[in-house]
C-alpha cells in the first residue's frame, strides 16, 4: 500500500471529524429536543408496540404523553435562544 495515499486518507478522516466536532457543538437545543423525540418514537414503536395491532388507552396516552414533553421541550427550548 502506498504510504501517501495512507497518509492522505487519515488526514481526510480527521479532517472530517473535527468538523463533525465542530457542528455539534453549533446544535441548537431545538435539534437535540427534536432528535430526542424522534428516538423516543423510535424506541415506542419497537419495543413497546405503540403502533402494534392490538392498540390500547394505555399506549394511546403514552403517546400523547410523549408528544406533550416534546412540545413542552421545544417551547423551552426556542424561548431560552431568543433570550
């Protein structure tokens, strides 16, 4: 394997990190509250079979439940960055 072509790859490779670094720390508090809403959806559906056949009040709350927190979240979260 050609040591240039190695060296160039690794230094791609961190290049691209960094900046993934760097975007992160530029998330908003309304990305990472939509994010988590977006996995807890995620982790409804599979694990706990919200959306399953055999439905229920139960899952039907916990679904509004979770909707309500993440609303709640994001009206917290664009009212601290306008301030």
């Amino acid at each position: 394997m050609n040591y240039k072509v190695l060296k160039d790859t690794y230094t791609y490779k961190n290049e691209n990190g960094i900046f993934l670094k760097k975007n992160l720390k530029k998330m908003t508090k309304t990305s990472i509250v939509l994010i988590i809403y977006i996995l807890g959806l995620i982790f409804g559906a599979l694990v706990l079979g919200i959306w399953s056949a055999e439905t229920s009040v139960y899952k039907g709350l916990l679904g509004l439940g979770w909707t309500a927190l993440a609303l709640i979240g994001l009206f917290f979260a664009e009212k601290n960055e306008n301030n």
